[in-house]
C-alpha cells in the first residue's frame, strides 16, 4: 500500500509549502509612479486670493440669480426632460446594476440543472450488444450545485468596491452633465438676449438711415442738394436691411436650439420671449477654496471615484498572485431504465463536497501584465486628477479676472455711449437753434449706435463671464456622497481574510 507522501506534514506545513509554490510569479517591480497633487498645498493664485471671501456658494438653482422667470421655467424644463440628462442618468443605473452583479461573486452560489430524457440505446461497439441494445428506457439526472469562493486575498471584494467606485464615478459624471446643460443653456440664453440688442441698435440705425435718405431726397427737391447724396445714402439700406434679416435668423436658430437643449421641438423654442437679464452680486469665495472644489465640483469628485477604482483594481491584481480556494458541493440523483421517476429514488442519490485549490505557479507573465496594466490605469488616473483640479483652479482664476476686467470695460462702455450721447444732443441743440442743418444731427449718431452695439457685447461678456465663474465653482451641485476617503485614494497589500486590520 502506497503512504501519501503529504500524511507526516501539519496543515500549517503544507500551507507554507503552497505558499512557497507561489514565489514562481512575482510582482516585485510594478508599482505605480504617480502622486496626486496635495490639494492643500496648491498655490490658488493671485485673482483668487484678493477677492472678497464671505464662505457663500452659489445656491443649487444659481440661475435664478438672473432675475428671469422665463429663463428659470426652462431650465425647470430643461432639467426634466433633456435626453442628455436621462442617457445620464440610464448610464448610472447601468453601472450600479454591474456593480451588483460584481459583488455576487462574494456570495454562496447555488445551481440547479435537471433533466428527463427518453432515450433509445444503439448497438454499437460501445453501447453493446449488450442489455441495453436496441432498447429504449428513461435517463434522469437532477444536481443541485453548491460553490462558495473564500475569498482568501480579497480580490472579490475588491473587485466589488471597484465596480461600485465606479457606480459612484457614473453618479458624478451624471451631475457633470446636468451642470454642461445648464451652462450651455444660460449661455445660449445670453446669447439670444445680446442678439436682440444688437437688432435694437440695427433698427435704429435703419430708422437713422431713412432720414438721412428723406433729408438728402428733400434738399435734391430744393435744388440744394446732388443725386450723389441720394446715392450715397441708399446705398447703405440694403445692407443694413440685410442685417437685421441676419440677427432674425440668428434669433430662430438660437431659440431652436434653447428648445433642443430642453428636449423639445423647434416649436416650443419658438415661443420664447425676450430675455431679461439682470446679475448685479456674484457670491463670495470661501477661504479654503481648494479644498471646498473636491466636493463641489463634479469634475473633480468623478476623477477621485477614478482613482480610487484604479486602487481597487491593482488590488484585484496582486490578489491573483496568490493561491485561492473554493468550497464545492452538491446533491443530485441520476437513473438510467426503470420508471420516468425512479431517479427521486434515494437509492439514486449522490453527493459531492470538498475544497478546490486554485494555485498560480507559471502563467507566462499573464499575471505581472495585468497588474501593469492596472499599476499604469491608476497613475493615469491620478493625473487626470490632477490635471481636473489644476484646471479647475485655473478657470476660477481666469473668471475672477474676466469679470473684474468687464467690469472696467462696462464702466468705460457708458462712459463712452453717455459722450455719444451727448454729442448728438448738442447736434441737436445746434440745429435747432439754427446753427447747422439736420444733417449734422445725422451724422452724429452712427458713432453712438455703434458705442451702444459695444456696450450690450460687454454686457453680454460680463453676464456670461459671471455665468462661466458660477460653473467653475459647481455651480451649487450637491453631490452625494462628496467624494471617496483619502484612504480610498490608495491600494492596499493582500492579506489574509482572517487577519486584524493592521
């Protein structure tokens, strides 16, 4: 009788003995390379540091800021029924339904498969001649299967915190999108009022332009004046006509495109009035700006969920390095002749149970690739992280000293239509008293109308400059929950399930 050789051996022995095994791969060498930026420590710039910081952020609906009912019942609108949003919010319900599926593989998984066939037995070399020869009998099979994962290493569970990092990543995508419609929306919106400004002063012009016409067509009459006047004067309506023609189109496909944006049809957008904007106080920064964008910036909490699933994958990897086992089991019964149900017999049972040992001890480099890869996911993670938050820093600054210097130009934009202003109406004056003619009047106010044109543009700039800063700074987003633990950020050595916590 043969001894097993693995009889004189303590089951710690032949654990360090599988251990040992496992020193055929490796994973020295592969680690990642990548650090993320010290939030902290980040230099916020000079635009940032010098304005007033009251620890106020814009409120959820912060374009209601504007002052604009209409604006404020279409983004109610855009924010219920925009497809963009509900692809958004079909791709996070896709991702915690993975997420679940993921993490059934940490759970007892039960199987039954049962079959009840009529089959007739050929004779044949293998069959017979024999009982069962050109007979025809019933073969039943039932099994009811039992397979549990111990999970010694933990890669299901990491596997299940990554698949449901990245739920929550989907999640923050998700208010990402939400915060793109609402900018492209209120910017769009600006555009639509700054257009039917520009018509205003378009008209004004024309309506300018046809006294002119009428002035020179009256003094040709007289016989003080040329047709060269005339001309000169006619032949500046077609183009202004066809400007005004322009910024009409411009004012349809701008609608057209508000209503795309709300999830309606052209019609709806067709609807829209005239839009009264009015944004006078912009909110404070709060001291700890940095630190206050990792949890209000979308953006930034969607590229800490990233991180922190890349962490979850290099652990999912180095587990693999390591030896696993699974407990199998299961019950069944099989018959073959005899009644359609003799196979329920208990004479017919049979059962299996016992551990199934998964040991990696040469794998070609399978095993070291894929925790490359995954080393190489995690450090491209981290910069994108930090590359988020260096441009999120950067578009605070940049709106900071956008409006600041709006601010400045639509102080000297007045200035400059009040000067305009008051030329014509010392053109005016003159001609009244006698002094010059009425085309002298004329002649004074195409520079005013197109000072107003400049004024309307840097207010136009300054609202959507406004605007742009709201967004950098979240734009009052709540996510939920803020983020991942700094802890999370980092991936974790294997161990043993069984042992404490370090």
């Amino acid at each position: 009788m043969l001894r097993n050789p693995w009889s004189g051996l303590p089951g710690a022995g032949l654990f360090l003995v599988v251990l040992s095994l496992t020193a055929c791969i490796d994973s020295q060498g592969i680690a990642p390379r990548s650090e993320r930026l010290d939030v902290a420590a980040v230099d916020a710039g000079r635009a940032i540091r010098q304005a007033e910081r009251e620890a106020r952020w814009p409120d959820a609906r912060w374009w209601r800021a504007y002052g604009d009912p209409q604006l404020d019942a279409w983004m109610e609108m855009a924010l219920a029924e925009s497809p963009t949003l509900a692809m958004a919010a079909a791709r996070v319900r896709q991702a915690r339904a993975l997420a679940g599926a993921v993490e059934s593989a940490e759970r007892p998984q039960a199987n039954l498969d049962a079959s009840l066939q009529r089959k007739r037995w050929p004779d044949d070399y293998f069959y017979g001649p024999g009982d069962l020869a050109r007979t025809t009998s019933w073969n039943n099979t039932s099994l009811l299967g039992f397979s549990y994962d111990l999970d010694l290493w933990g890669r299901e569970r990491s596997r299940s915190a990554q698949a449901l990092d990245q739920a929550r990543m989907r999640g923050a995508e998700a208010r990402l999108a939400a915060l793109e419609l609402q900018g492209n929306l209120v910017r769009s919106y600006i555009g639509l009022a700054l257009l039917h400004g520009e018509r205003d002063v378009a008209q004004a012009s024309l309506a300018q332009q046809e006294q002119r016409l009428a002035l020179a067509q009256r003094r040709l009459r007289d016989g003080i004046g040329t047709r060269l006047e005339v001309s000169r004067v006619e032949a500046e309506l077609p183009e202004t006509h066809r400007r005004i023609d322009a910024l009409g189109e411009s004012i349809a496909l701008v609608r057209h495109q508000l209503a795309a944006l709300a999830g309606r049809g052209p019609g709806e957008g067709d609807r829209l009035q005239r839009p009264r904007l009015d944004l006078q106080r912009m909110p404070g920064l709060p001291d700890k700006l940095p630190l206050e964008l990792l949890g209000r910036r979308p953006d930034l909490v969607a590229s800490r969920w990233a991180v922190a699933a890349e962490a979850r994958g290099i652990e999912v990897a180095k587990a693999g390095f390591y030896p696993n086992i699974d407990l199998l089991g299961g019950v069944g019964s099989s018959a073959t002749q005899g009644g359609m149900l003799d196979f329920l017999r208990y004479d017919s049972l049979t059962y299996h149970l016992g551990p199934a040992l998964s040991l990696p001890v040469f794998d070609g480099g399978l095993r070291r690739g894929q925790l490359g890869a995954a080393t190489a996911g995690y450090d491209l993670a981290v910069e994108r992280y930090n590359q988020t938050l260096v441009n999120a820093l950067r578009q605070v600054s940049d709106g900071l000293v956008r409006i600041h210097s709006l601010q400045q130009q639509r102080r000297l934009a007045a200035e400059a239509v009040a000067a305009a202003r008051a030329t014509c109406d010392l053109a005016l004056l003159a001609q009244q008293r006698g002094l010059t003619g009425f085309d002298a009047v004329l002649d004074a106010q195409p520079p005013l109308f197109r000072r107003q044109l400049r004024q309307r543009e840097v207010e136009a700039a300054l609202l959507t400059a406004q605007a742009d800063l709201l967004l950098a700074l979240g734009g009052g987003v709540q996510p939920e929950p803020a983020g991942p633990d700094e802890a999370d950020l980092v991936p974790q050595q294997p161990r043993l399930r069984f042992l404490p916590k370090p």
